[in-house]
C-alpha cells in the first residue's frame, strides 16, 4: 500500500534526522555535514549521548540530530525508544536513512522501519566504493523506483557523494522530492489478522502513532505498546487481544520476516552481484585477530600499544602544564604582590595547582579518546569485544565491556565516558558503577611509589597482588550488582563484526575534541572548584594551614586514620579522593605544598613506620595504597 | 533440528527457528536471524563466542545466544 506524502516546506528551522544502523558512516556524514558547529549532551533525562549541530546550504538554516545507531527500532534498548520517539513524537522534516551497500541486505533492515513513521525518509546508499570492490552493481535509480525514496550513492570515505545529498536535502526543503514510500507488510495469510488488530488499537494508541505500524509492532510484541494498551483498554478488550497475541508467540519473527522479504523483493531487480558471495574475504591478520589465542596475543599487544601510546602523548603534557604552572605560580607571586595576601594565596596556592591539574588530567583524557577513537574507526573494537568476551563472561560483563574497563586503568572518567558503547543499558549501568573500584593511573602512580619505597625489589609483586585483588573485586562487587541492584535479563553477545577500514582522521579529530570540550564544561570545572575549597578551608580562619578548619577536621578524624597510619593531612586527601581520585592528587598538592606533595608523602609514611613494629610496618605500608584503591571514590565522573 | 553450536568451522546450515525471550528473538532477528535464512559457520572452537556469516555480515555470538538459535545443516 503507498501513501503518498509530500514532503512540507517548514517555517521554521528544517530538523533533519540522521538514523541508520551502527558501522554504516553515519558520524562522517554527520561531522561533513556539520563541521565544527556541533554539541555533544544527553538526550534529555537518558544516560544516552545526543549529538546535535547545525548547518547551511544555499543560506538556508538546517538542523541535524544524530539518532543512536540501532539495528531495528523496536523498544527493546533505550536507544531504540529513543530514536522511535524521536521520529514520532517531535516529528522531525526529514530523516536520512544511512544504508551501506556492502552489507545491503541487513542494513536496509532499519529503513523497512523507518519507512513506516510518518516522518519522509531518504536513502543515502554509503560505501558504493566497497561495493564496487565486491563486482555488486547496484541500479540506483532503480532502487529508488522500487522503494518510492530519493537514494544518494556515497563513498564517504573518498569524500564523494557530499554535494548530492546537500543538493537532496536543499530539495525536500522545498518540498521538491516526492515521497511515495513502498512499505512492507506480511505475508497474505496474515492481512486479516494485521487488520484485525488494526480496529482493535485504532482509537487507543496514541496520536502520533501510524495504526499500521502499531499493529505489526503489537506482533513484535513490542513492551511499551504493549503496556500502553493494557492501561487503556478495558479488561475484557484486553483479554481478546491477549489472547489473539498468544497463539503467534512467533510473531517478532514473523515480522522480522518480512521485512526481509520486502528487502529481497526490493533489492531483486536493482542488485546483481557476480554470483551470490557466500563467504567474507577475510584477510589472514581478521583470522588471526579473531583467535581465541593469537587473538589475545594480539589484543594485548594492541591494548598495550594504546596505553603506552596514550600515556606517551599525554605524561609529557601533563608534565609540561605541572611544570609550567610551577613557573607561572612564581611569576603570580611576584607580581601579585601588592595586593591582598588573601588574594595572592588564593590563586598561586588555589587556583593554580587546580588549574594544572585539570589541564593535566585534559590531557590523558584527550589521548585515551583519540586511542578509543581510531580503534572504533578502523573497526578493531568488536575484534577486542568479540576476543574478550570469555573473559570478561566470568565477571559477568560482555567483551564491549573491555575496553572502557580496561581504558578505566588509565583513567576512571574516560572509562565511564567510553561506557556508552556498550549497547545494553543493564551493563552499561553495570560497568559505570564497576569502573571507580579501578585504581587509574594516578592511584598505581600511588601505588608504584609507594610499594617501591617500602619493598624495593619486591614492589612488582605487591601491585602485581594489588591487580588480583582489584579483579577479584570487580567479579564480586558486578555479581552483586546483578544479583540484587541491576537484575533482569542482561543481553548476551550478538553484534556486529565490521569490515575493516582506513582510520579516517577528520572523524577521529572531530570525536577527541568533542569529548574533550565535554570533559572541561562537566568535570575540568569541578576538579577546579574543589581544588579551591580545600585551599579555602586550609586558608581560613587565620591564613595558615596548620591553625585552618581543614587541619582541626583532619585531626578530628586522627584517631581513625591513625589506625592506618595516616596523619591528619593524608585524611584530607582521602576526604577530598571521595569525589576525585584526581581531586586527592590535587589536594594533595594543596595540603602538602606543591613540590613536595611526592616527598611529603614519602616522608608521612616513613616516620609513622619507623615508630612501629615490622607487622604493622607491613600492615600501614599496604593499608593507604590499598585504602586509596578500595575506598568509593570519584563522584565527578557521575554527571558525565 | 539442531543448535547452531553443532554447526563446525566452515559448515553451513539453515535457520529454522529462533527459540528464547521475546528480547533476545527480536535482537537476533533484527541482525538477520530469521527463519530460511542460510549461514555459514566462520569459527567455531569447542569454548568461547561463534562467528557466523549470513547476509553479507559477520556475525559474533556468545555461546548460550547461539544455542538459542535452531538450525538444519545444508
């Protein structure tokens, strides 16, 4: 049945959704299309990112919003609900449709969805060089009279295709492109039943919902249809309806059926390949990349490769801001001289060492996603989820868990920042409450150094048992998360595993410098803020540390860390570690002076252990490192 | 009839059916797994996830998903 629609010139600025399934180009043609003018948040009141920007063609206004990438568009995922009601309920002028022509068949599967909300859909049809590189020709204009859509050919990656979806887009602006969308429908044996359901839910569903859609969709057995009519009707409706539902407990696959049947019906006049490929090319490094031993060896060698990279592009900056803060913090002295004490004390003892070490954490944060972002873009990451996922099945995590796990050693807001590539909302909730029992850089920088101190060769041994008991946690701090907090079913591991791809760095750049614009509006500021209220605290009442109400509160507390070995301004530095391991560093170098923060330490905990016996020297060396990756720290990395 | 864990390296089948929660069948199906559709098994160790190619894409699935997933050798 084609409805015929026109697509409306808008009065006001023309919304343009960008849907499609993951791996199909969607971030490039959104970061071509908007350039720098885009913003990354949350889409209102849900843990999922929303990238929105903003562009022109021909001195017209557009906007585009970036839809999750979901392979289908029933309510089982919270991406899912929301690019639904995205489409439905704020209606957008029109929806690009991302389709990639290597993978035809199953990524047209999102468009047999999309082509039956009400929003006019068009078709861009990315990765035709791959395609060609297959001998698969593709008819487009065929394909277009077959689905009743305007198609656009793409090569993204070779920058082509560009000016024709602008020139489609500034077209269905104006209401030039007709839209009379083939849409699929079950097999005849089921046309009384759809109708049937049809006048059963027509006067119930809400408004914005197409009643064709709602019928195959109540089939699916989709749960927030299915939940909104049973609030709405009455019982005995109710029951009919139920009852007519059970006897297809098929019916999700039935309608998955034939969606794949009105893609093969679609697809066959317009595609001909060869002879119908089988079997991937896979090239000798895929084979080894995904065994389960060579695989390994080559995710860690790859894993390690990124860390040390990473740590390679940021220590040096990070060290290169410390220092230069340092210098700055004299000059500030000096030239701030004339002015109030309090003033001059605040920012070369507050500010300062707040600022840098902000700036110096940007810095990591900065490189743990450019190493995330070429390893997503070339497509080795479901390579990692796929060669991990026994392992991390143990503690009950999926293998797309590894990587912002494993990221989290580097640093815990950048781990929790990754965790949205993990598609289900059960462990991706999981693995953010996991991540801060990981000790980051910072804390085995800690850790390192202190076990150094007191065992001298047998350090790697300590942080090497330190590493066991930190695994050991998280397996049984995420069993009684799913055991009695996050429970349900938790999704199993089926995904996709992408071709692979040259890294395409305009993408990757775009990607580091939005997460880390993110990172200094949401947490560069607190660590800032906190900074300067222990500084505060320290400074106030009668400007020195020792007199201050931070002192007289640590030393309230003595007692207690005493048992640990602590004095009173290591406690300081624990306090201040429960809403930022980075916040205890940098607190660290408040309480104790900047320079010096490492020697102070040093110094603290030598004097306590030379006072005791050797069991309890054992104990208060062990106990503060232990205490520092154990305690519940980091809150900032919550509002990310 | 018979899991798709039975399915060797290499060896293609068929699907028949798609058995588990109403989440799962709509996951699976909505990645291509439908009935009549014809897969070939791209790895398959005694232990550890699956790799499958059906509809020009590969594949991964854990153990426990693939056993939902009933299939006929070809």
């Amino acid at each position: 049945m084609a409805v015929s629609e026109k697509t409306v010139p808008a009065a006001k600025t023309f919304t343009i959704a960008l849907a499609g399934q993951p791996n199909t180009g969607k971030s490039t043609v959104f970061n071509r299309l908007t350039g720098s003018r885009q913003h990354v948040g949350n889409w209102p009141g849900k843990t999922v990112e929303q990238k929105t920007g903003v562009f022109d063609i021909a001195g017209k206004h557009y906007s585009l919003v970036d839809l999750p990438g979901t392979y289908s568009l029933t309510a089982n995922s919270l991406e899912e609900r929301i690019s639904r009601s995205y489409i439905l309920d704020e209606r957008p002028d029109l929806v690009i449709a991302m389709v990639d022509a290597s993978q035809l068949e199953r990524s047209l599967y999102i468009l047999a969805e999309l082509v039956m909300l009400p929003a006019p859909v068009i078709m861009v049809l990315n990765m035709m060089d791959v395609a060609a590189e297959q001998e698969r020709r593709i008819d487009v204009k065929e394909l277009e009279q077959a689905l009743g859509i305007k198609v656009v050919p793409m090569s993204a990656a070779k920058n082509q295709g560009f000016a024709e979806l602008q020139a489609a887009i500034a077209q269905a602006s104006m209401g030039e492109l007709d839209y009379k969308p083939q849409k699929p429908g079950l097999k005849e044996e089921h046309t009384l039943l759809i109708k049937d359901l049809q006048q059963r839910i027509s006067r119930l569903i809400p408004y914005a919902y197409p009643v064709d859609w709602a019928a195959m969709k109540l089939l699916e057995g989709d749960s927030e249809l299915v939940e909104t009519l049973r609030e709405r009707m009455k019982k005995d409706e109710w029951a009919q309806l139920e009852a007519i539902l059970g006897q297809y407990p098929d019916g999700a696959l039935l309608v998955a059926e034939s969606r794949f049947n009105w893609i093969q019906e679609i697809t066959a006049q317009a595609v001909s390949s060869p002879e119908r490929r089988r079997l991937p090319l896979r090239s000798r490094f895929d084979r080894a990349a995904t065994h389960p031993l060579w695989g390994k060896l080559i995710a860690l060698a790859i894993v390690l490769a990124a860390i040390m990279g990473s740590m390679l592009v940021g220590a040096p900056v990070a060290m290169g801001i410390m220092s230069g803060m340092t210098l700055l913090s004299g000059v500030l002295s000096k030239a701030m001289a004339g002015m109030p004490a309090w003033l001059a004390a605040a920012v070369v003892n507050g500010l300062v060492p707040g600022l840098s070490f902000a700036l110096a954490m940007l810095a990591f944060v900065l490189a743990v996603f450019l190493v995330i972002g070429i390893l997503e873009d070339v497509g080795y990451m479901a390579r990692l989820g796929y060669i991990t996922d026994r392992f991390m099945q143990r503690i009950g995590l999926q293998g797309k868990a590894f990587m912002p796990m494993f990221m989290s050693f580097c640093c815990n807001v950048s781990g929790i920042m990754g965790a949205r590539v993990i598609d289900s909302w059960k462990q991706r909730l999981i693995v953010i409450a996991l991540v801060p029992i990981i000790p980051c850089a910072a804390v085995w920088g800690v850790t390192g150094f202190i076990s150094s101190i007191f065992f001298s060769t047998g350090a790697s041994i300590i942080v090497a048992a330190m590493l066991v008991a930190v695994v050991l946690q998280l397996a049984l701090s995420s069993f009684l998360l799913r055991r009695f907090v996050v429970t349900g079913e938790s999704g199993g591991l089926i995904m996709e595993l992408p071709p692979y791809h040259k890294p395409d760095w305009k993408n990757i750049i775009i990607f580091v410098w939005l997460r880390g614009k993110e990172f200094v509006k949401r947490a560069g500021s607190l660590i800032v803020l906190v900074t300067m209220l222990i500084w505060v605290l320290s400074y106030l009442p009668y400007g020195s540390m020792e007199s201050s109400y931070l002192a007289s509160f640590g030393r309230l507390l003595e007692p207690l860390g005493g048992l640990m070995g602590m004095d009173w301004r290591l406690i300081i530095c624990l306090i201040a570690g429960f809403v930022s391991k980075e916040a205890a560093l940098a607190s660290m170098a408040v309480v104790f002076g900047l320079g010096e923060a490492a020697s102070s330490l040093t110094a603290v905990l030598g004097t306590t252990a030379e006072q005791v016996s050797l069991g309890a020297y054992l104990a208060t060396a062990i106990s503060p490192a232990t205490a520092l990756a154990f305690y519940l720290p980091c809150c900032f990395p919550y509002p990310v | 009839m018979e899991s798709l864990t039975a399915l060797k390296t290499g060896e293609a089948g068929i699907v028949e059916k798609v058995t588990g929660g109403r989440s799962f069948v709509s996951r699976a199906s909505a990645m291509g797994f439908t009935s009549n559709v014809e897969l070939t098994m791209l790895q398959n160790f005694a232990r550890g996830p699956l790799l499958v190619f059906l509809r020009d894409s590969q594949i991964a699935l854990g153990r426990g998903e693939a056993e939902k997933i009933k299939v006929r050798r070809k």
